[in-house]
C-alpha cells in the first residue's frame, strides 16, 4: 500500500516515468504550419487518409490562443500553455512572460531537453522552413538545426538526414499551407489545392521512413500550429482553433478516431510517454490514449 501511495504522489507530482512503448526506437513529428482541421475532409489527402486508417487520430484537437505561430509551436514541443512557457505571439524570439522554470539551456524544458538528457547519445533533429522554429528549441540540444527555403526543400533534407542518422526523434516543419492562407485565403480551391501538396511530400517523408529501415520501430506524428479564416489567424475562432492530430506506428491504435479532448501540448507528453521520459512538474500536457493495451 505504501509504494502505490507514493507512485501515486510522483504521478501527481509530474515525476513518474511511464513505461516506453515497446520496440520503438524513433519518434517523428511532422507539423504543417496553417494546416485547419476543416481541410482534411475537403482535399484530396491520401497520405493523411492512409495514417488516419492505419493509426489514432482527431479533427478536433485544439491550438492554445492566440491561435498563431510560435505560441503553439512552443507549446507543442514544450508540453505547457503560454502562460506557463512565456511565448505569447506569433513569432516569439524569446518569452514575453519569464519562463516558470528552466532547464540546463536556460529554456523552459522541452522534449528535446527531456531527451537528451534522458538519453544523453540520442540522435536529435530539427529542420525546419520558417526560420522562426529555430528560436524554439535548445539548439545544444540537438545535433541536426538545418533551415530551408521551402518545404520541397526542407523535405529533401529531411530524407537524407533519415538515411543517414536515423534519428531517435526529429521535428520536421513545413510553412504551407500557411502561406497559401494567408495569400489567397483559407477555406478556398486554392488552400484545398496546396494541401493536397504538402500531402504529397508528407508521403514522400513516409516513403523515405520506410526506406531509412526506420518504420517498423517508428511512431509517425503529423499535426498543425493553427488553421486559419478569411486571410489571417490568431482568433478565437473553432477554424482557427482545430486542427488535425494524426499518429501511426507500431503500438498505435489502428482506425480510432480519438474522442478525448486534445492540446497542442499534449504531443509533447505523448513523446514523452513514447519514450519512457520523466515529465517536469510544470508540464500541463497529457499523455493521449491511443496505444495498445
């Protein structure tokens, strides 16, 4: 009784180390800047329909406000709101509000603090397309920060970074369809068109997990930032709020549509989960259910 007290207090307390999901050995979270839940249902997306068949997923999870750029790509890899983690704006370069704690980098601790730490000859990767990424996570860290001109661009980079290191984790980050937003609007042909792109490169990312040797002991993660309304974004809005959190891998739930409620920093706890990670106590996120029993 009283070690299921005390497991209980760490559990509490954010300190519990769960169990990592057996056999996986990468973990690869691909986030599409702009990408609303509304347009999944209204593109062609074969690769997303596929994962969703084969894996978890919702069209209801939720941004934090404002529903715009830096805020929730901290908040994803950070596993905490920003009123916790200090970036508030659409492109936050360091915290508006001081962070609540730090880690060793002297950034508010993120996934990739958790597992370097944890796993101290991790493979850690980041390559991104919209450079202000690269003010959001602990750069000695990681052992791959490669910026692109554009998503072709930072696709390419990512499937070599594959073949070559096989990373532990990698963020992979593409800027559409958020700049086709906010050129021509959401919700439109045009915006359903770009989607249907950026599915395209998200299988060739697919392919080239297959082809690295990677995907049996993978667990694939794509979701968004923010989705948007009219030509802009960061609103209270439900079409600038949703967006689509999609998992597939070995352990997942296969054609399960999540009903949970879901945030944006909830990826961050499910990596952690994945990985068998300790979660920081000022940590909010939660692990999502959606692995096999």
């Amino acid at each position: 009784m009283k070690k299921l007290v005390i497991a209980a207090a760490l559990l509490c307390c954010g300190l519990y180390t769960k169990a990592q999901v057996k056999g996986i050995k990468h973990v690869i979270l691909i986030g599409m800047d702009g990408l609303g839940a509304y347009a999944i249902p209204e593109s062609r997306v074969p690769n997303m329909q596929q994962m969703m068949q084969h894996g978890s997923w919702t069209l209801q999870a939720r941004s934090v406000l404002p529903s715009s750029s830096a805020v929730n790509w901290a908040s994803m890899v950070m596993g905490a709101g920003p009123e916790i983690h200090g970036y508030t704006e659409w492109n936050s370069q360091t915290p508006e509000l001081p962070s609540r704690v730090l880690d060793k980098y002297g950034l508010f601790p993120s996934i990739y603090t958790l597992i370097r730490e944890a796993k101290p000859a991790a493979e850690i990767g980041v390559i991104y397309t919209w450079e202000g990424i690269g003010a959001l996570f602990p750069k000695a860290a990681v052992n791959k920060d490669q910026h692109c001109d554009n998503d072709s661009a930072t696709t390419e980079a990512a499937l070599a970074y594959m073949t070559a290191k096989k990373p532990d984790f990698l963020f992979i980050h593409f800027d559409e369809p958020d700049h086709t937003g906010h050129t021509t609007g959401h919700k439109n042909a045009t915006y359903y068109e770009q989607v249907h792109r950026q599915d395209s490169l998200l299988g060739k990312l697919l392919e080239g997990i297959k082809a690295a040797g990677m995907w049996e002991n993978s667990i694939v993660i794509l979701t968004a930032d923010h989705g948007g309304i009219n030509k802009g974004h960061g609103g209270k809005t439900m079409q600038e709020m949703q967006i689509p959190w999609i998992m597939v891998g070995k352990g997942v739930l296969e054609n399960h549509e999540l009903k949970e409620s879901i945030m944006t920093y909830d990826t961050a706890a499910t990596i952690a989960y994945i990985f068998g990670l300790k979660i920081p106590q000022a940590w909010i996120g939660r692990t999502i259910n959606a692995f096999k029993r």
